[in-house]
C-alpha cells in the first residue's frame, strides 16, 4: 500500500470495514472521527465514498468539534463538555 499512495504521507492506517459500518455507525469512537477528518479514499468500488465524507467533514466543522495536537496524537474537544453532538 505504501507504494500505491507514495512517500508523501508520514505514516499510513489501512481500514478494513463494511461499508454499513462506516456509513451508519452505532457510535462514533474518536478513532473513526480522526478517519473521517483525514481520509484518503484509495479504492471505492460504489463511489458513494467522496459525498459522504465531504458532508461529514462539514457537519463536524459546524457541530464545533476541535481537533488539538496533544504531543503525537490529535484529540478531539466538545463544543461543550458532556454535550452529545450529532454529526450523522
């Protein structure tokens, strides 16, 4: 895979799911927000992919949700602390 997507990115995760699962999750672990901030579509055989995560992106950035740098790793703040926030 390294060689398909090139030397550009410094490091590289493979997600393996169904697509049910990544369109329609039970819950959101920060895990799969940082995928669907970041993603890079390699292979999308239903091209439903790009729609999908572009209006995720955009319902992240106006939920208030806020992607921090915290040593190597990002986390993410709540717009407000204990708030459930719905981005789907």
């Amino acid at each position: 895979m390294r060689e398909a997507v090139g030397k550009e990115f410094e490091d590289l995760t493979i997600m393996d799911m169904g697509l049910e699962g990544f369109l329609k999750p039970k819950e959101i672990s920060a895990l799969l927000l940082n995928i669907y901030w970041d993603a890079i579509i390699v292979y999308d055989e239903v091209e439903v992919l790009p729609g999908f995560l572009t209006c995720v992106r955009e319902s992240i950035a106006r939920s208030g949700w806020r992607r921090v740098k915290d040593g190597r790793a990002y986390r993410w703040i709540l717009p407000e602390p204990m708030k459930e926030v719905r981005i789907l």
